[in-house]
C-alpha cells in the first residue's frame, strides 16, 4: 500500500522522460537534416574559393550589372564630372545636351557620341572590362581644355 504512489510517480515520470526523450530526439534530428541540407547548399561555392570565385564571377559573368547614368552638358562641363561603377559591369550613358554643340567620348571604351545639336540627347552604351580612371569629354572645338571632361573610375 505504501509502495502505490510511489511507483505511479515512477511510471509518470517514465514516462515523461520517454517523451521528453522521444521528442528532443526527434527534434535534434530534425535540426541535423535541417543542418545537413544547409551545409550541401554551401558546400559546392566553399571549395570553389567562397569569396574570391564570388567576385570573379561578378566581374565576368555574361549577365553584368547595367549602370544608368545621365550627364548633361552646362556650358563647357559635364554633370556630374565623376561617375563610378565596377569592372565588368555594362554601362549606359545617356547625354542629355540642353544648348550647345556638344558631344561625349571616352577613348579607352571606344564610346562616342555624335556631335549634339542644342536640346539632343544620345545613348552609348559599353561594357566596363578594364579598372582604372577615364577621362571622358567634349571633343568639340577647345572644350575639353576649356573644362569639358569628367571622370569614370572602375574599380576592381
Ligand atoms: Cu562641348
């Protein structure tokens, strides 16, 4: 009579802790495939060289970023007279030319606009594959000297 409740207590707690068991179990199994599936996803980009083969393949996959800039000639400059993007990434610029006889060139891209009459616009478009620092400009007239370029940097 006295052992009664004491060993009902046992078999609760049996079977608590079987539950307790059962489940966790479970669960932390449940965790590892969740685990597994994560780490098979990460596994092929890691021996490839994780970050490195990242930017690599940014700079020479075949679908680059698209950069839009807009300049505008304003007298004898260009605004902006800086624009920066990343090597690799295909660049669209269009040349908005309010007044003026004005066009756009950046010589290491072989990028030219034609010669715009005043309220013309164009568009050229290229792929930035090399980094450094351009100098793009007015090739008409004394222009460019007078202060009609700007900069492309691309970076790496
Ligand atoms: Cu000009």
């Amino acid at each position: 009579m006295k052992n009664k409740p004491i060993i009902i207590f046992a078999v609760v707690l049996l079977l608590a802790l079987g539950s307790w068991y059962y489940f966790s179990q479970k669960s932390s199994t449940d965790s590892l495939e969740t685990t597994e599936t994560q780490v098979t996803g990460d596994t092929p980009s890691l021996p490839a060289g994780g970050m490195e083969t990242g930017e690599l393949s940014a700079s020479d996959t075949t679908a680059p970023e698209v950069k839009e800039f807009t300049i505008a000639s304003d007298h004898f400059s260009f605004v902006p007279n800086s624009m920066q993007v990343k090597k690799g990434d295909r660049v669209k610029i269009t040349f908005s030319n309010p007044a003026g006889t004005h066009d756009f060139k950046i010589d290491e891209f072989s990028v030219a606009t034609a010669k715009l009459s005043a309220g013309q616009n164009a568009t050229v478009e290229f792929v930035a594959d090399k980094a450094g620092a351009f100098e793009y400009y007015c090739s008409v007239g004394n222009h460019r000297a007078m202060g009609m370029w700007g900069t492309l940097v691309v970076t790496e």
